[in-house]
C-alpha cells in the first residue's frame, strides 16, 4: 500500500493546479487525503493520476459532477486504470458527441432564427408565429427539441 506523504503543495505544484483547487475537489469528493499528527493534509501519489482524469474531463466539458459520479463508481474509490479510463471516456464521448451536435445546430442557425436577436425564439414570426412555442418551454425550442429536451448548453 502507499503510504500518504505527499503535501498539498506538492501535489498542487505537480499537478499543475492551485491548492485551493485541490481543497475545493476534496469538498466535491473527487480526491481524498489523510491527516498526519499535525492535522495537515497528506496524500497517495496516485492523487496525480485522479487529479489528471479530473483535468482532462473538465477540458473536455464534462462536469465535475458527472467526473465524480463516474470515479465513485471505481471499486474503493481506486484511482483509474488504463481500462476504467476506457470505460470512463466512451461514456463521456457519448455526452460529447451530443453537445458538438447541439452546438452544429446551434452554428447553423445562427445567421437564421437565432440571429435576428430574439434568442428565445418565442417571438420570431418566421420560426414561432404567434408564439405558438411557448407551450413547449422557454428559451430556444426549436434546437432544445432536437437536443432531447434540455434549454442549456453547459453542464
């Protein structure tokens, strides 16, 4: 087993973050640490692995919520291997692949609908006449409804 010795500094510094960054992910319950005779923070070395899943995750555009979700499915709260990490990133193409969707509707129809102004497309004469729209939800209707349902773009 290793042993937890390495300080919240040093782990900051490797992993390239601030240590208010890996204080806040231990409050989300993405990392975790142990407390030495002092009551300072100590961690494993394979706090690095994690905090580098959680980075690539959230260059990726998935939340923390969905990266934390995922790493509590690892048995033990492991840190990832090479075939949890394939696990964990064809689950996350899927919610990539649906946002790029959204987002190429989105660019086709900005010098349309979206871009005479309105944005919430309940007033647009060409796309909503007489708000017709409005019974369905608020905001862009017509790409939500292509999109399943949802009225944002962000996790």
């Amino acid at each position: 087993m290793e042993t937890a010795n390495w300080t919240v500094g040093k782990v900051a510094k490797r992993c390239g973050v601030k240590v208010s960054t890996l204080h806040f992910y231990e409050r989300r319950g993405l990392i975790r640490s142990t407390r030495n005779a002092g009551n300072q923070r100590r961690y494993k070395p394979d706090v690095l692995r994690r905090v580098s899943v959680i980075k690539a995750g959230q260059k990726m555009g998935i939340s923390l919520e969905s990266i934390r979700q995922a790493l509590e499915t690892l048995p033990g709260q492991r840190t990832p291997g090479a075939k949890d990490w394939q696990r964990l990133s064809t689950h996350w193409r899927v919610e990539l692949d649906e946002r790029i969707a959204y987002l190429e509707r989105l660019r086709d129809s900005l010098t349309g609908c979206i871009g005479c102004g309105c944005l919430s497309m309940e007033n647009c004469p060409i796309y909503n006449a007489d708000d017709k729209l409005a019974s369905e939800g608020r905001g862009p209707v017509l790409l939500d409804r292509a999109r399943g349902g949802s009225s944002t773009v962000t996790q």
